[in-house]
C-alpha cells in the first residue's frame, strides 16, 4: 500500500478546512484497513445529515481509500471497475442519459437520478453509460470530477 505522502488525497482541499469531528470518529470506526465502501459513506452521511462530499473529505484527510463505488466505477481490486456493459441501451434511457448531460459527461448525482426514477439498479445506468461511450462525473464523495 503506498504511503500516505504518495497518495496525496488530502492535497485536493484547502490545508485551514477542518474535519468535522462526528464525521471523523465514525468513518475511523467505520473504515476497515483505511479503506471506506461508498454505501457506507452515504451510510455516515445520512446518519450524521451531513452532505456525502464532508464523508469524502474526512475520507480525503484521513487518506483512507473510498472503495465499492456504487456505480461500479472504482475500488474493485485489481479490476478497479465492476460493470457489464450491455450490447445496447433502449432509446428512452439513452435519452434520458443525454438530456442531463454536462459538458458531455452524466453528473453522479444525476446517475443516481435516473437510477431512482427508472427503479433500476446505479450500475445499470452506468453500465449503460460504459456502451454510450459518456463518462460519469462529479462523484457526490469528491473521489473523482
């Protein structure tokens, strides 16, 4: 495992912005080998009625890995994705994917969106992205823009 110099994800925040000490304690308690599932930090999020981006910025500060993303996109081993993409997406989700477009890319949160509206599964719709060719954006935990 690299060093916590290595990894550096703290340097992505302002050295003076402060952990929140509740967040803190429970992902510390939470966090198994410095390593956090995305369930379990929308989990701390919930719970504590803190927006997911302060569990992911505690996760930052601590240097600990966020892991299982819940879109599949990160955090599975060695194969770091975990998605199957299918060989076509119908029409109207393909639709749907392209009318909440930023910049070309599907914002997470907008994912998540879908997902609930559709009462389909995350990965479903970021299986779906993978075939589209549209990358997923703006991880509600700060893992990636």
């Amino acid at each position: 495992m690299k060093s916590d110099e290595e990894k550096g994800f703290s340097k992505k925040h302002p050295p003076e912005r402060e952990t929140n000490p509740d967040v803190l304690r429970e992902v510390q308690s939470r966090a198994k080998d410095q390593e956090l599932p995305c369930a379990v930090a929308f989990d701390i999020a919930a719970k504590l009625g803190v927006p997911p981006e302060e569990v992911g910025f505690t996760t930052d500060r601590l240097e600990f890995h966020i892991t299982k993303c819940q879109l599949g996109l990160y955090g599975y081993g060695p194969e770091k994705k975990h998605l199957t993409p299918p060989q076509s997406v119908a029409g109207d989700l393909e639709a749907d994917i392209r009318s909440r477009l930023v910049n070309g890319r599907l914002p997470c949160l907008e994912a998540w969106r879908i997902a609930d509206e559709r009462s389909m599964g995350k990965m479903e719709v970021s299986s779906a992205c993978e075939t589209l060719g549209i990358k997923i954006c703006n991880c509600q935990l700060g893992a990636f823009p």
